[in-house]
C-alpha cells in the first residue's frame, strides 16, 4: 500500500510539473458544449479539385480545414439547436455528371441543414438544369458560390457567397466608365462561357451608348484562340476604343495585350482576371493602363482580421499550396514552370493568399448558418430549421440592415437578387509604375442600392520611435511621420481620425500632437505634392501576454475617416520601399505591415426600429515587435537557477544534519516568491510563462521538503527501497524536471512554444 502511495504520489508530481510546462487551460475553453443525444446535422460543401493547373493552388485543401475549424468552434458552442454539426466535403473534380451525383446526395441527406459552395457558372447551371425542382423543393439553405445569379434567380433559397454580376460587378464597371471619362468602350470575351456572355450582355444593357465593339470569340477549356485575335485587332483599329474590357481567360491576356501593342494600340484595359496573370515583360512597355476588379488580396494591403488570427502561430500552419500536378497539360507543352520552394512556403504569397481567401469564405459561410439558427427553438424540426434559417438570411441580414461579422469578412446578402454584397475594388497598373495600386476612385454599396464613391487616400506612416510601453494599461508612446499625396482637392491630416489614440480624460481629446513639416506645395526640402506631418502620442494595443516575458506583440496605428461625407481606404505604398527602421525601448522589431478592415455605423430608428448600415473602411499600420528577454534572463531566470540548485544539493547533507537540509530548503523557496514578489506586476487576465517559470520552481522546491520530510519518517526509514526511490526521485527526476522546463523556456524564447 505505501509503495503505492509513493508511486501515486510521484504520479502526481509529473502531472503537475507537465501541467506547469504545457501550460493551463482556462476554464472556458473547456469541453464542448452538450453531448449529442440528438442525431447530428450536416452541411454539404461542394468543391473542385483541379488537375489542368501546373501546380495545387491550395483552394480545396483551405476549405477542409478552415471549414473544419470553424465547426468545432460551432460545436464547442452547442452545435446548431442542440445537435452537432458535421462537414461533408463533396469533390467534383470540376466534372458536371460529378456536380449533379454530389448536389443530390446533399438533398437526399434528410439531416442536411445547409449546402455551401458550387462555383462554375457552367458547372452550376448544369446542376439547376438536373435538379433544380428538387433544390426548390427540398428548401434547404444553399449558400453557393455563383456570380451569375441568373442561373440561381427563381430558386429562393439559393444564395451567393459571390457579388453579382448585375448587382456589383456592373454597377460598378458603369460608374468606373461614367466617373472616370472614358468614352469609348469595347467588349472583347468569349462566347461559350455563361459568364463572359453574361458579362457582355450586361455591358450592351448599360452601356449600349457607349460600347464601339463586341467582339465573342469561341473557346477552348475557357480560353480563347490566340488564331483570332488579329481579325479583333484590325476591327480595334478602325473603332479606336479608350477602353477595352478583356474577358478571354487569364492564360490569353498577355498574349493579346502583346499583338495590340505590336500594332500600335494601347487602349486601357480592365481585365476580368487578374493583372499578374499579364507577364512583367508585356506589362512594363505596354502604354495603357491594366485595370482590374478585386474583392481581396488587395496591393500592399492585408485583411487585418486574417492577419491577427494569424499572429503568434506557425508560418507553415498557415500555407495551403500543394505540389506539382504532373498530368497538368503545361507540363507537356512548357506553359509549366518550376516555382520556387521559398513561394511554396510563404503563408502572404498571392497565390496562398487566394487559397485561403477562399477557405475563409466558406467557413464564414458555415459561421452564418449557424448564427441563422442561434434564435431557433431548440426541440425544432429539421424541416422547419431550414426554413428558419432561410428567413434569417432574407431579413436578420439583409444588405442595409445589418451584416453578420464573420471570422474573416462581413456578410449580408441583397433581398432580392440573394447575392452577398461585396463591392469590388478597383486595382490599376499604371504605365512605368512596374506595381499594381487601388485606382484613386472606389465604391461601396448604400441601402438605397445607389454607389458611394470612396477616395482612395495614398499615404505611408513611417514609425521613427516606440517607448514607454505598458503592458497594464495597454498603451505605449509613438513617434511617426504621415506623408499624404496632394490630390489638390480638401486632403489633410485633419481627415484622418487616429482610432487607437488614447483619451485624456480631463479634456476627452486624443492625446496625439501634429505637427506640419510640408504642405504640399513646391518646396526645395520636400517632394512637390506631398504633404508631410510629423505626429507623436500615445496609443492603446493588445497585448497577448500568455507568453510573458518571451511574447511579440502588435503595435498598431489605427486611422480611419474622420468626417462621414469624406470616407476612403489606405494605399500604402510597396512594403520594400518602405522604412524599416524603428528605435523600439525594450523591444526588437521583426515585421510590419499595413491592414484593412471594413467597419459600419450602425443606427436603429427608436420609432419604427428599423436598423440601418453605412459602411466604411479603416485601415492599421502594424509593427509585429519581440520583447527583448535579456533583463528577465540576468534578473529571473538565472537567480531561480541558482536558487533551484542550492535547495537541490541540500540533498547531498547527512540527514543528521536535517534541521540544516530544511532550512536551505524553505529559505530557497521563500527566497523565490520573494523574488517572484519584487517583478512587476502583469495585469493578465491568463497566467503567463513567467507565472508558470515560478509555479514550477515552487513545485519543484515543494517536493524537495516533502521528499526530506519522507527521509525521516519512520514509515520509509525502516523501508531502505522506499528511501531509494525517494532519493532517486531527488536526484533523478527534479533535474530532469528542470531540463524539460528549460527545454521550454528556451524554445518560447525563441518563439517555438
């Protein structure tokens, strides 16, 4: 029995020493919510695995994961009306026959609570074709990823994930031709694809005045024959177009741009694919103007809810992009090239980027079926959940009204057409600008469906100084220059509101001071057009601190517009040409980068209760710095050292000298809460590493008494094997112990905890 209760007892002390080590969980991310009694539910998620493309582009892989993530946050919630939610991932491998089988084993699922996905517009209207009476029918909540909503408009419980072509994409391309001077449009696309078609039908509809050709070619695989670009060419030269609108698949853009170059031709163009799909070798001569629409990705730019959700983790967790696809046709033909292994690992790569752009949408979506549900009764039927989930999307978040803040984006969906409402942005490559950048002029949606025109304000922060950092009031004092382009209308620092500027609370002022160095006019000391400020003050951040002292945290400067009738989004200028360095007190700089986020001012009518939205954008230029550890090492680390190995070696003392043994013992113990006591304090709601550094030392000293006192117990004493183990375990396991503790120490400190 003793020598159980040794071995229990020595059972303990690893267990609590591991739990020092790994760290303790806090309550509330406990155990998932109820466990199911109840039949779980299912959401159908669609999605194409591509083979045609030189390499996996990752979009397939971020989708099972994210979506993945984003259920067991579901379910650690309570799941969808008590019952657990389960993801079935369906692959086409981008077959229609494949899209039909996948679309009707959701719909025969008598436990499916929603589909998502469904992007090909071909692909999809086969699918309505084959079982459209059924999607109707079934009524079950289809959150697809169509941007023709023709395809999809007689069908109300089909929604998009996508913008429409007629809703976003269109009034957007209008107001860009209206706003921007252009007089002469032309429409070049194919005409076997339902989106380029529609895409063309669209333009003649709102632009039958201005459109000088309409030029539909035939395609192969959605791309167009390069065989009949000189006829379009020679018919462009006698219509003369200031604009052409290029919709022949992103493979045949640069070779299309490069034979109107080589007849004399450099119209702008706005492509429907994206401009890095033109080779830098056509783009740098070309004298025209690339355009294109964009939803994210945006240059220079950041989602800056992506960015914090992936601050503090592994790189590597982060990168979706596969190998190579040896049967893709480029590898035969040479259009296939190697790429290289540092793209591959980069999580900001633009093509890893769009990979998880995607896999974000389609957990957002799986986020908002669940939020749909959250008000239903709990002993609902299945039938009925769908239909109230359907109500939810149609009213609850209805574009206007209000949006659901999912973990990437927000979302609503216009009421009638069903397609979300995401305004695209307008990207232009400049000639000699060798970079893409947000064109000056951008839209965003109002309730009235009308446009807003937002400016685009092209400015840089250049951070010069952080200090007096304060991790308890979570403030720190900054030090930068703003430089703004003089667009010659109102343009100012006084536009610009710093969001995380500390308040002083006797006057209720941002505690910020400005000072103006160029106004913008012809100077010999600054640039011409370029108006300089320099601004110092304190401002608030986050800090993480369950890392404490090894953490790296986020220093951030908010802005956003200060006057309602006077929005606009940040272009920074390209993160090499930007200053890199910063003086930071205590703290080592390791990265930055410039975010954007879309916010709103929402307001309810206290008399007719009826909720409105005005969007708005706001951007944060980020520093990502490391606390400088060397203080904590000479002041913490290695005086608990020393004091660890003297309260260790008292072992080695007769234990007729045990009064002394224990002494040395306590003192050593009492000598680390004093120096626990005398750290300044962090206000942290969770206990942070260097917490933990002290728990264990305590526990560590702890068992060295009570493994002395056991010595001499006449319980043990008359045991010489039980003193054995208890001499064993002092020798052996506590500096064991302190290795493994160690061990973690140095990987936190080196950011690999």
């Amino acid at each position: 029995m003793r020598a159980q209760a040794l071995a229990s007892f020595v059972a303990m002390v690893l267990a609590a020493s591991a739990s020092m080590i790994s760290g303790s969980a806090k309550a509330a991310a406990i155990e998932a919510a109820e466990a199911a009694t109840k039949p779980p539910l299912n959401v159908s998620i669609f999605v194409s695995t591509r083979n045609d493309v030189c390499y996996d582009r990752g979009d397939v892989a971020a989708i099972r994961h994210f979506a993945q993530v984003e259920a067991d946050r579901i379910n650690a919630q309570g799941g969808i009306a008590g019952h657990k939610l389960n993801v079935r991932i369906l692959d086409d491998n981008r077959d229609p026959k494949k899209s039909i089988v996948n679309v009707r084993d959701a719909l025969t699922d008598p436990d499916t609570i929603g589909m998502i996905g469904l992007s090909s517009s071909d692909r999809s209207k086969a699918v309505f074709d084959a079982v459209g009476k059924e999607i109707k029918q079934k009524n079950i909540p289809f959150l697809s990823a169509m941007s023709v909503n023709s395809i999809f408009a007689d069908y109300p419980n089909v929604f998009s994930m996508r913008a429409s072509q007629d809703n976003e994409r269109l009034p957007v391309l209008a107001q860009f031709v209206r706003r921007t001077g252009f007089q002469r449009p032309a429409f070049i696309g194919l005409r076997d694809t339902l989106f380029s078609t529609t895409l063309a039908d669209g333009l003649n509809r709102i632009m039958s005045a201005y459109l000088v050709a309409d030029h539909r070619l035939a395609s192969k695989d959605e791309k167009a024959d390069p065989a009949d670009f000189p006829a379009v060419i020679e018919d462009l030269k006698i219509k003369n177009p200031d604009l052409v609108f290029l919709a022949i698949g992103n493979d045949r853009n640069g070779e299309f741009i490069a034979q109107l170059k080589a007849a004399g031709l450099s119209p702008a163009i706005l492509l429907t694919g994206r401009i890095n799909s033109v080779s830098t070798d056509i783009s740098r001569d070309y004298t025209g103007t690339l355009y294109e629409l964009v939803w994210d990705r945006l240059p220079g730019l950041y989602n800056a809810r992506l960015m914090r959700r992936m601050a503090g983790q592994p790189p590597e967790d982060w990168v979706f992009l596969g190998g190579k696809i040896g049967i893709a046709p480029g590898w035969a033909n040479g259009e296939c090239k190697e790429r290289a292994a540092s793209l591959a690992s980069d999580p900001l790569s633009d093509e890893n980027l769009r990979a998880i752009g995607i896999g974000t949408q389609y957990a957002d979506m799986l986020g908002l079926i669940a939020a749909a549900a959250r008000t239903a009764p709990r002993e609902i039927e299945v039938k009925d959940l769908r239909s109230h989930i359907l109500e939810q999307l149609t009213k609850t978040y209805a574009a206007g009204r209000n949006v659901y803040q999912g973990q990437f984006e927000n979302w609503s969906f216009d009421p009638r057409a069903r397609t979300a409402t995401r305004t695209p942005f307008l990207v232009q490559l400049a000639p000699g600008m060798g970079r893409t950048q947000l064109a000056p002029l951008q839209f965003a949606r109002l309730k009235n469906e009308n446009l807003r025109s937002i400016g685009t304000q092209y400015m840089d922060i250049d951070l010069i100084r952080v200090f007096s950092v304060d991790d308890n009031a979570k403030t720190f004092q900054a030090e930068f220059y703003v430089s703004m382009r003089d667009d010659g209308q109102e343009n100012s620092i006084d536009l610009i509101e710093f969001a995380n500027a500390a308040i002083n609370p006797q006057t209720n002022d941002r505690q910020i001071t400005v000072r103006t160095l160029a106004t913008g006019e012809k100077s010999d000391a600054y640039p011409d057009g370029m108006k300089i400020y320099y601004v110092s003050g304190r401002f608030l951040f986050q800090p993480q601190l369950s890392t404490y002292p090894f953490d790296t945290q986020r220093f951030a400067i908010n802005i956003r517009p200060k006057r309602g009738d006077k929005p606009f989004i940040v272009q920074p200028p390209p993160m090499d040409l930007r200053d890199t360095a910063v003086d930071a007190d205590g703290w080592e700089p390791q990265s930055q980068y410039v975010g954007y986020d879309e916010d709103f001012v929402t307001t309810i009518d206290a008399k007719t209760h009826q909720s409105s939205i005005v969007p708005f954008y706001k951007g944060a230029f980020v520093w990502v710095m490391s606390r400088e550890t060397n203080d904590y090492f000479l002041r913490v680390v290695v005086p608990l050292l020393f004091i660890m190995a003297v309260a260790y070696v008292s072992i080695f003392i007769p234990l007729s000298h045990f009064e002394a043994i224990v002494t040395i013992q306590v003192t050593a113990l009492l000598s680390a809460v004093a120096l626990y006591l005398s750290l300044p304090a962090i206000d942290s709601d969770a206990t942070t590493l260097s917490d933990r550094i002290f728990l264990f030392a305590y526990l560590s000293v702890t068992v060295m008494i009570a493994i002395s006192v056991l010595r001499i117990n006449p319980l043990f004493e008359a045991r010489p094997k039980a003193l054995m183990a208890l001499t064993a375990t002092h020798v052996v396991l506590i500096p064991l112990l302190a290795l493994a503790m160690a061990v973690f120490v140095q990987r936190a400190s080196l950011g690999l905890g």
